[in-house]
C-alpha cells in the first residue's frame, strides 16, 4: 500500500517546518511527499480546497496549528479521501470575538514599517524556553515568516479568524489520525489535544513534555515516530 503524505504548515510557516520528518519519511519506497500551499487564500476552507484539487487519489493530511484547522476542514469536505490524518499543536475550535481582536491588532501592526514575520518578541509564542536557546531554531523560524511576507499573514489570519468549528467533524472521522501536542504549548494547549483525541474514533494522543507550539521542529526524532506509527495503523 502506498502512502501519499500532504504535509500543511502553520500561520506564517513554510514547508521548512517538516524537514525533518520529511527526511526520514522520504526514505520510503512506499511513502510520497507534497506540500499544501497555504498562501494566497483567505479562507481555510479554500486552502482545503486547493488541497483537494491538487492531489490524485486519497492522501493523508499532516498539518501544524493552521494547518491542522485545514486537516480538520478537509475531514469535513471530504472524508472519503483521506486514509487517515494528522493534527499537530493545532485545536478544534473557532476564534472567540477576543482572539479576533487580537489578530486583527497583529494584522494593524504588520501594515507599520518594514514586516519582520516572526519577531524575537513572537518567538516565545512559538517555542519553548528551552528551544528558545537555540539560535539555529530561532533564526530558522524568523526566516520562514519572512519567506510568507505580510500580504500572506493577512490573509492567514483573516482565514483563521473565520474558521468553522470542527469538533463535530471530528466526532464522525472514523480513520486512523494522530493528535500531538507539546505540554508547553501556549498557542494549542494539551487540553485542546485531549478533547480532540476525546472524540475522534480511532486517534492516538501523544503529549511531548517540554515542549511548545512548534512540535516538528522541537522534537523532530518524537513527531517523526509518531507520523511512522500512524502510517502503520492506516497499513493494517
């Protein structure tokens, strides 16, 4: 059986996030790799979309925070294509009124001066103390979100603040999926990982300790083996 693998990136993330995973999964005469394009599509449901029409066959989806929202939609959409999928660090959850205010502030501020992407002052959102020390890590987040550029992360964010709420999707996806988290996570906390696992029929909850928001990168060797086992389940 054969296994085509879509990996689906964050908000102001580029396919960079998955290297790691996509290094050792590549390495499989059974597995096929593609990236989703999250740019240019001011819903998530387009990016689900667009997602749908580029791919032959059934896939399995592997999306990070946004892109476990896309995941999630493609289950809505179209159930009957995925073999099985995977959210990481992401929730099922639409934005209350407050989280809105607050992208649309972020949106406001990315329109003054010279875009940055992910700032030293977002970092501590998207890493762990302890990830936060390494300079490589860093320095590889702050480029994918200059990659992305401030058009794109407008148009991200007003995606994510119209998402629709997927815990009833979830609740009818009976295939294999796979839910992760990082204990540290302020962005997608574990107990949003909890409810999700809670009611998706056949899912595998893994909690990596000290970890935070960007789990693929954080803990790439964990994530990875996770990623293999789900495979495997989808296999038998």
């Amino acid at each position: 059986m054969s296994h085509n693998i879509v990996f689906i990136p964050g908000l102001i993330l580029t396919k960079n996030l998955f290297l790691a995973q996509e290094e050792v999964l590549k390495s499989r005469p059974d597995i096929t790799i593609t990236h989703a394009n999250t740019c240019g599509h001011a819903s998530i449901t387009a990016m689900a979309e667009e997602i749908l029409a580029s791919q032959k066959g059934s896939f399995i989806p592997v999306g990070l925070s946004m892109g476990g929202y896309v995941a999630a939609e493609l289950a809505r959409l179209a159930p009957e294509r995925l073999d099985g999928m995977a959210l990481l660090s992401t929730g099922p959850h639409a934005d209350e009124e407050r989280q809105k205010r607050i992208r649309r502030e972020l949106v406001r501020m990315s329109t003054m001066g010279k875009f940055k992407g992910v700032t030293p002052r977002l970092l501590p959102r998207f890493l762990s103390p302890a990830a936060l020390q390494n300079e490589t890590l860093a320095s590889a987040v702050m480029a994918m979100g200059e990659a992305v550029g401030q058009h794109n992360f407008a148009l991200q964010q007003e995606a994510i603040m119209n998402r629709r709420e997927q815990m009833g999707t979830l609740a009818q996806f009976h295939k294999p999926s796979l839910v992760l988290c990082g204990d540290l996570d302020e962005l997608t906390p574990p107990e949003l990982a909890h409810e999700m696992a809670g009611v998706l029929r056949d899912a595998e909850l893994v909690i990596l300790p000290d970890v935070g928001h960007l789990s693929a990168m954080e803990a790439p060797d964990e994530v990875t083996a996770a990623l293999l086992r789900l495979i495997d389940r989808i296999a038998t």
